[in-house]
C-alpha cells in the first residue's frame, strides 16, 4: 500500500541504549542518579522504540511525529489514523493504517519507552524502558517521601496503586489529602481506622466528601 506521493511505508522496531554520567551537573535533577550502579562510571539505561517511516525518506516532510506513550501505550495513532497502533512484537500489515493521515503527510513516526516494566507491567506490546535501581552505598533501600497523585473519575474508584511499595504501614508516615479540580485548598482525608496489609494499594474511604466530585488525591 502506498501513501499518495509519499509512497510506501516500514516498521523498525528496536532497543536504544543510552548512558547517564552522574556527576555531570546537568544530570543532577535526576533523583538518586549519584547512587545508582555504574558501569565504566556511568548509569546505563536502554529503551523499546518503535519507528514507522517512509522508505524514501526523500518522498518525506522530514518532520517526526513523536509520541510520548501512556503507561508504554501509543496513544495518538489512534486519534489520528483511526486505527489500533502499530504492534510491538507482531507484523503490521500497511492496511491497518487506518485513514492513513499521517503517512499521506509525511511524518516518521517514532515511539519510545520511558517507565519500567515494574511500574507499567511487563505486556509485550507496550513500550517500556530498563532502568537501574539506586540504592544507598551499603546495598540498602533508599527510604524517602515521595507523593503519588490520583484522580478518581467515576463513583466506584477507591483503590490507588503506588509505584513503589511503602517502607512502613504506620499511618502516621503518611497523609493523604483531597481536593476538587482547579482549587489549590486541599483537605486532610479521614484516616482508615482499620490497619492493612497491603504496600502498594491506598484504599479510599466510601464515605469521603468529595467522592462524587472527581477529586485528586495525594499521598505523600
């Protein structure tokens, strides 16, 4: 299948690998980067990346399309080319394109990974990236506060999943508050009387105020 004047199209799919130098200032917003493992005396990390381009770049706008996925997702293809996107792992046949939009214009296409499998999952088909775990110099976990935000949008949600598991399950270490959208006043949540279990699951409480008002709930 062709794409007007810009003419056929193929799929590359790949693993970018890439390095961090830690003590470069410029690198220093990156949390922890000083205590991850180094190889050579830099931090590796690698990627999924899926490209779609022209197969003569020159019948191209020499313009990328980059999508920045959800959760290892591809997103916008969809929205564009009112079409599944493109697979990972399996054979894309051209006519699964869609309305073909955006190859008609031209555009390479490029996706890339950007969260671990151990906060998005490990489906084969999304787009993750592998990244090195920091820790303190003696091999422990590195404990500090963090804020998780969540939006509840329907009238059943009540459940939150951390990225990471919590170090204790006191409560006292942690608060959680609410507040309505667009409104920077939050309010301190009711604390669970009953103790959990669970690590990586904040439970909302089914009489919270504002569970009919789509509230954004933060946990620090």
């Amino acid at each position: 299948m062709t794409f007007g004047d810009v003419g056929a199209y193929e799929k590359i799919v790949a693993r970018a690998y890439g390095e961090v130098d830690p003590t470069h200032p410029a690198n220093a917003v990156i949390t922890d980067v000083e205590n991850a493992p180094r190889d050579h005396g830099m931090v590796l990390y690698s990627m999924d990346v899926v490209i779609v381009k022209p197969i003569d770049p020159a019948k191209g706008s020499g313009k990328i399309f980059y999508d920045v996925v959800n959760r290892g997702n591809n997103l916008s293809y969809s929205t564009f080319n009112q079409a599944p996107p493109p697979s990972k792992t399996g054979v894309t046949d051209a006519a699964a394109a869609g309305t073909g939009l955006l190859m008609r214009r031209g555009y390479t296409l490029v996706w890339s990974g950007w969260e671990d499998p151990a906060i998005i999952g490990t489906n084969p088909n999304v787009l993750s990236a592998s990244l090195l775990v920091a820790r303190n110099a003696d091999g422990s976990s590195i404990v500090e506060k963090m804020i998780v935000e969540q939006i509840f949008d329907n009238a059943t949600g009540r459940t939150s999943h951390c990225p990471f598991a919590a170090a204790s399950l006191d409560q006292t270490q942690a608060h959680m508050v609410v507040h309505k959208p667009h409104r920077v006043r939050r309010r301190a949540a009711r604390r669970a009387r009953d103790g959990t279990d669970e690590r990586l699951v904040v439970r909302r409480q089914q009489n919270s105020p504002h569970q009919s008002r789509r509230p954004v709930s933060r946990v620090l």
